[in-house]
C-alpha cells in the first residue's frame, strides 16, 4: 500500500505563488507514477501535472510556464511550485500515487484559494 498525504493549500491573492508537498508512506519503492490533479467545485477532477519514476514531466496547458513538479532524490516527497495564480487556479488539489502494476493511491486533498 501506498498513502499519500498533500500538504501546502492556502488563500492567495491573483499573481501569488503557493508550493503543495505530497509525502507518500508505505510501499513507496514500488511507486512508478505521481501527479497532482485539482477539482474545482462543479467540475470534474482534472490533471494538473506528472512525474515519472525517470523524472520526466507532463503539465496541463492551463499549467504550463507557470507551475513545476518535482520530487525529492528518494522519491518519496513530490512537490507542486504554483506561481502566477489565477483564480481559475482555485480547487482542492490531491495528490496520486501509482505503484506496483496497476495500483493507485490518492491523497485527502488540500484547498488553494486564489482570490482576485
């Protein structure tokens, strides 16, 4: 097993910058994949970015040029630098994990409020 626990949210105003952290516990060996999503309220969870266990990275256009994922050398902590907020930024952001072959964990959620 695998949880992840995301860390970080907040109130900000437009332009400002919040940095998210994940820490996974458990199997963390066996994790492959991590990425953050966010939801916004009356709209479906969407992908924000990844990372792969090789560090490569995928970021949503909305995202892009603005936010950095990144993890720690142990790949257990997994972090989500957020500048240039917008208050369309505005959601609970969680935290996945996918580990062994086709497992997956997600984290409790932590609200980021950008406020205008």
């Amino acid at each position: 097993q695998v949880q992840p626990v995301e860390s970080g949210g907040g109130l900000v105003q437009a332009g400002g910058s919040l940095r998210l952290s994940c820490a996974a516990s458990g199997s963390v060996l066996s994790i492959n994949f991590m990425g953050w999503y966010r939801q916004a309220p009356g709209k479906q969870r969407e992908l924000v970015a990844t990372i792969t266990s090789g560090d490569d990275t995928n970021y949503a256009d909305s995202v892009k040029g603005r936010f950095t994922i990144s993890r720690d050398s142990a790949k257990i902590s997994m972090y989500l630098q957020m500048n240039s907020l917008k208050p369309e930024d505005t959601a609970v952001y969680y935290c996945n994990a996918e580990w062994g072959l086709k497992s997956s964990s997600w984290g409790q959620g932590t609200q980021v409020t950008v406020s205008s």
